[in-house]
C-alpha cells in the first residue's frame, strides 16, 4: 500500500468520524428539544430546576435549532462552538442551584462538542493545505 492512499484512507476515516459523532449530536440535541417542549415529565424535571415555561420554550426551541443546524456541514463547525457556550451556561446555572446530578449531562455534552469542534477546525485547516 502506498503512502498516499494510506493517509487518504486515514482523512476519509476521520472524515466519517467526525460526520459520525456530527449526527449522534444533532439527534441528541433534536431529541432534548422535543423533550423540553412536548414531554410532561421532562417538562416537570426543568420546573423542580428553577425554569419557567417561557425558558423552557426557548430551550426548547434552541435545543431543536441547534440539532438542526449540526446537520448542514457548512454550520456545523459555528454552530458547534455556539452549542459549548450556551451548554457551558446550563451547567454552570444547575451548579449554583444546587443541581449537581443535573449538571452532568450538560457538562459531558460540553466535552463531546469541544471535541466535535476542534476535530472539524482541524481537518479543515489540513484540507486547505492539501
């Protein structure tokens, strides 16, 4: 095997990794959206967290948008970066509230987008120089 068609048989692995761990965001975020916004128990869950319907609304509703908008490969690396800030405020808020367990999810999605975002940053930045 030559040494070009490794390394591009390695970019195309990390390509699908990426797109990958792009989609499984993309469905979870869909999927906390329509949670927030249409099912009673998660709905009761932001209520004990301190959040009103109208927050839970735009959380809602920001949650969908975002899930949406890691699906279109020209957003996904913005949007990517816009998801870590407004997370990182939803886990710092259930901190202080007292909501520790709460805050683990928020957290780990932070992690998991920080990595999305970096890895997208980085196999532009080699495509351009290829």
């Amino acid at each position: 095997m030559s040494k070009h068609s490794m390394i591009s048989r390695s970019r195309s692995t990390g390509r699908l990794a990426l797109r990958r761990l792009q989609v499984v965001l993309a469905v979870a975020f869909l999927g906390f959206g329509v949670g927030f916004l249409f099912l009673p128990a998660m709905a009761a869950d932001l209520g004990r967290a301190g959040l009103t319907p109208i927050s839970r609304l735009v959380l809602g509703s920001a949650h969908l948008a975002g899930g949406l908008a890691l699906l279109i490969p020209r957003w996904a690396r913005f949007t990517t970066f816009v998801l870590v800030l407004i997370v990182s405020g939803s886990a710092v808020y259930f901190q202080v509230e007292g909501l520790n367990f709460t805050a683990l999810v928020p957290t780990l999605l932070v992690f998991v987008l920080l990595i999305l975002g970096v890895g997208l940053t980085v196999r532009r930045r080699v495509d351009a120089l290829i």
